[in-house]
C-alpha cells in the first residue's frame, strides 16, 4: 500500500482577450476564477469601476464632490511624506 504525502496543484492562466481578461483554473477542471482584469486583480478592478461611476455621479452631488476633494487632498498629503 502507497500513501500520497503531497500532490502539487498546477494551475493554468487563460486569456480569451489577449491578457485583458485572465482566467485560472487547475489543470483537469472546467472551472475557472478572473486572475485579473487590465493588469488588475478582480477586487482593484471592481473598485476602480465604482469610483468611475462615484465621479461621474459627483457632477451633479456637491457632498460627494466635497468628498472627493478631500480624498485627493488626503492622498496628495500621504504621497508627499512617503516620497522624502
């Protein structure tokens, strides 16, 4: 009798679109999980979707414009003392 230890996953990256869109899955399975989207991972990528839509929406919404002024105040603080 033979007992297995340690089986190695490989995992298989696909792209249908050319390396916009890239898909894993485990060799043998049909199923498959977004890798990444434009360079980014899924989670980034639906984030910069819905700040796309945030600013578009803050043409007609003075609060979200105010808040967004402050989040791009905020980020410009930060960058400048990470980048002494």
């Amino acid at each position: 009798m033979s007992i297995v230890k340690k089986t190695e996953v490989i995992t298989v990256y696909e792209s249908p679109d050319g390396g916009i869109t890239v898909y894993s899955r485990e060799v043998g399975q049909i199923e498959r999980k977004v890798a990444s989207i434009d360079g980014l991972a899924p989670e980034i990528y639906n984030q910069w979707i819905l700040w796309r839509d945030i600013l578009k929406y803050s043409q007609d919404s003075v609060a979200l414009k105010d808040l967004i002024d402050k989040a791009e105040i905020t980020y410009a603080l930060i960058k400048k003392d990470t980048t002494k």
